[in-house]
C-alpha cells in the first residue's frame, strides 16, 4: 500500500541464493534513468526498472538530491486526513532520517524511522533503507514495516532488495522530468509491494504550514494492484516531500501537510536511534526468511549498533572448527543479478543451468569496465583467508574469444598486508581462466603469473560481501562459483562436494 513513508555469522556448508520464479519480473532499462514514456491507446506503457549497480555508489549515504534531501537528524512531521471503511480519520506521520546505515545488496542504506497514526493511535513502525548513487539518484532498497492494532502487533510485509527475489527500485530522479516514463520504486513480491511513480507536473506552487513553495514537482504514485488510483507527492526544492494528494479512483483520499520540519539535538537522535534498534532487534525474531538473513545496522559505520544472530542454514558435513565455505548455484541467482548475461538450461549442472553469453567473437574489457557481469552477495569471515573456484563451461573459440576467461571482484576484500585490493571499481582483479578445450572444468581465481598465496581473499570485517563475475571473453559460462576458507579446501572441489 502506497503511504507517505516512501511509501557470530552462522553458514551453511552449502549457501544457496534462491529467487522466486513465480513472480512476473517487470521491465528493465539499460541505465539508471526509465526511458521516455510510450503510451497504448492513451494508456501509460508498464512501468520500468531502472538498471541496478551496486558498483555505482561511491558515497551512498550522502543523499543530497535536491528533491529528496535526507541528511542524519533531519525529521518531517505531516498531518492531515484519509478514509477508512468510509469514514475520515486524522493522520500523522512522522519520519525520521537516523544515524544508523546497514549494508544491503551490497550498498550502504541509510536507515529511517517511520511511525503512522491514525486518531492519535499508532498504527505501523517502520524502518526503511535509501541510498544515492553516483548519478544523484535516491534509491528505494527495502521496509520493514510492523503494524499494530488496538497496540498488539499484527503483521509485517517486509521486503528486502535481493531476498526472495525483491529488487531495489528508485524513489527519487536526479533530474525529473515531464515525459519520463513510469518508474518502479522497488519490487516485492513475496509481500506484493509494486509501487511506482511518475512525474505528474512540474513548476507547482503550494503552501503548508510551515512554509509556502515555488517550482514544486509532483510525482504520481501507484501499485499494480491498483488501477485508475494516483497518490500525489509535492516535492520543493530543499526540504523534499512537503504535501501528499490524490486523484483518480484512490480510496483513502490520503491527504497530509507538513506541519514541522526540524533538525534534532543529539540527544533527541539518540532516543530515535534506540527505538530503531529496539524494532531492528524484533525484526530479526519475526521475519526469518527475510530480515534475518541481512546484516545489523552500524554505528558509528563499520561498526555493528548491537548484537543479533544473522540467520544461516545449518551447517553440513562441517570439519569440527573449520570455517565455513560457500557455494553460490547460477541457477538459483534471480535475474536481477545479471547485467547482460543469459540463463541456458543445461543438464550437467546443478539446477539444470547455466549462466553465460552468446559467442560473437569479441575479447573483452577487464575491469572497471561495464561488461557483462553477475553481482551477488555472499557471507564471509574477517579473519579468514579464501580461495574461490569457479566451474566454468569452456565455449568454441571464435575471433579474439577463446571464451575460457572470467574476472571476479569483491567489496571489502585486501591482500595478507591489509591493503585493499580486487575491488569493484577499481582495475584489481583476479582472473579465471580454463583451458582452451571445450567442455567443463573447475578453474582456480588467481593473479595472473602469480604464486597461489599471492590470491587468496581477506576480508577487512566478517559480514555480507559483494562478489562480481565479468567475462573476458564472450562464449564462457559458468554453473557454480565456490568460496572456501583456504583450511577447508586447498584445491578444487570434487563433483560429491558440489552436489546440490
């Protein structure tokens, strides 16, 4: 439901990432901005998802989009009216930017605090993540919403991006414009969360209680579960979000203004922090297949705000005080992972899968190039040294492709000497090159012309960790990609160990 709220690591042996395959996956454009809008008869074209990169947010927890500025402190406080079972009920809702951030899909979020009211009477709690990236753009990356009535809580339809196939969606356009096509806001489908927006007009005046605005851009807010209905968001320039309307078939009539706009003492940001915890804490007790498998919030970054248990699968076969290793299957990656990649079905992998490229003869671009990739995160150990295979499907050479080489990179990853290295975004690499024979093989990441020690991964903190797959050559595939604590495999996997 559109609202004005933006609406010890324990692993398995095997760690599988699963999507949901049930779902309809919406449209998606090649970059961060939807494309000009097409309409049908006078009907608006489907919604688009803008292009997901966790590579492009390098400062992600500075949001200063002019129209959505959410700076740590900041607290909008909106009062006003909606309809419920026919009859008209005053809200209030207030929305807090903390200090805490938390890591999701492999980008730093800032963490809000939200809490609704209905007749003075709290009605949800909710804490939601945002992030900027290099565009300027303010993404939407997941809620945990908990809903009360009569005080006893009742429900929460969280969603978060890149668990049971949730994607990330953008909340806020850099530079929006008139004409844009409908954009999604984020995905999740396992709580049918489909909110989109689109820009409705723009050079608006309005005034509210706290100040009156010129050069004010609407956006038209809706969900796929509704049809002919509209929310109206009033940006100004500044201050964000300063007024909420509707048109069309809306129910609620939800209509809201902002009645304070303040900045909090310390002290004050110190209440809001610990009740985002308090509910961050119950999070992790009630939504198991979701909000456990995520990473605690940080304060100051970099450090956890408090202790809790990420949900892990119970351990297999596990060497008595080894670390754990992981395996990551193609065929359970959702297709939000992969940037120009396709999916094969191929009988010799587990799944059934294979991800890959067509052969068209080119070599390609090593890193930070944008070639075609597979992004995902994976739990990992500080203090641990990694070794990762792949198990890689040797295509036909053609042209300049031997299609027989993969790079990968890690978020987080430095040598034995604690400098960083093999990161996203920068030009270090470890590169996966099989034979020039066709056919399958496991294949070792290593430095090119380099001893094995020289390749193994550490990790500055344990905690969820991004690894991106590129090709080097067009025509390679792959079906598994494996991370192992250098104690627990010392060579490649035998097919008993990998079978899924």
């Amino acid at each position: 439901m559109r609202r004005l709220r933006g609406a010890c690591v324990s692993v398995a042996l095997l760690l599988m990432i699963s999507a949901c395959t049930s779902q309809p996956t919406p449209a998606a454009t090649t970059d961060s901005q939807p494309a000009p809008a097409a309409t049908t008869g006078g009907e608006a074209a489907e919604p688009q998802f803008a292009a997901f990169d966790s590579n492009r947010f390098d400062s992600p927890t500075i949001i200063a989009n002019e129209w959505l500025p959410l700076q740590p402190g900041k607290r909008w406080v909106y009062e006003g009216t909606a309809v419920e079972d026919g009859e008209s009920l005053s809200r209030r809702i207030e929305f807090t930017v903390t200090d805490l951030t938390k890591e999701i899909a492999g980008v730093r979020t800032v963490v809000a605090w939200i809490v609704d009211s209905n007749d003075g009477e709290v009605v949800e709690k909710e804490i939601a993540f945002y992030a900027q990236d290099n565009d300027g753009n303010v993404w939407y990356l997941g809620e945990h919403p908990e809903e009360y009535e009569d005080g006893e809580f009742v429900a929460a339809p969280t969603w978060i991006a890149g668990l049971e196939d949730a994607r990330a969606g953008i909340k806020m356009m850099a530079e929006p414009q008139l004409g844009m096509s409908s954009y999604y806001q984020g995905w999740g489908p396992a709580v049918e969360w489909s909110d989109y927006g689109q820009v409705d007009q723009m050079g608006q005046e309005t005034c509210v209680p706290v100040d009156c605005y010129e050069d004010v851009l609407v956006i038209a807010e809706s969900s796929l579960g509704e049809t002919g209905a509209f929310q109206l968001k009033y940006y100004a320039r500044g201050a964000g979000e300063v007024r909420v309307g509707w048109k069309g078939a809306d129910e609620t009539q939800e209509e809201l203004e902002l009645v304070d706009l303040v900045h909090l003492s310390p002290e004050a940001l110190a209440e809001v922090r610990a009740l985002t915890l308090e509910l961050e804490k119950h999070a992790y007790e009630i939504s198991p297949d979701v909000y456990a498998h995520t990473s605690p919030m940080e304060f100051p970054e970099g450090t956890p705000a408090h202790t809790v248990v990420v949900a892990g699968t119970p351990q297999v076969n596990l060497p008595e005080g080894s670390a754990s290793e992981v395996i990551v299957y193609a065929s359970d990656l959702p297709q939000s992972a992969l940037s120009e990649f396709e999916v094969w079905d191929d009988p010799a992998s587990p799944g059934g899968k294979l991800i890959g490229l067509p052969n068209t003869g080119d070599e390609l671009d090593p890193p930070p190039e944008n070639d075609p990739h597979v992004t995902f995160t994976v739990p990992v150990r500080g203090s641990v040294p990694y070794r990762c295979w792949i198990h890689m499907k040797v295509g036909a050479p053609k042209g300049k492709s031997l299609a027989n080489v993969l790079w990968v990179q890690f978020s987080d990853a430095v040598d034995q000497a604690n400098e960083e290295v093999f990161r996203p975004g920068t030009r270090s690499y470890l590169t996966a090159q099989g034979p020039t024979k066709e056919g399958w093989t496991w294949v070792g990441c290593d430095l090119a012309d380099a001893e094995t020690s020289e390749s193994l991964v550490h990790f500055q903190t344990s905690g969820e960790v991004t690894v991106r797959l590129q090709a080097g050559m067009e025509g390679v595939g792959f079906d598994e990609f494996l991370l192992s604590p250098t104690r627990f495999l010392e060579q490649p996997p035998s097919e008993a160990v990998v079978e899924k």
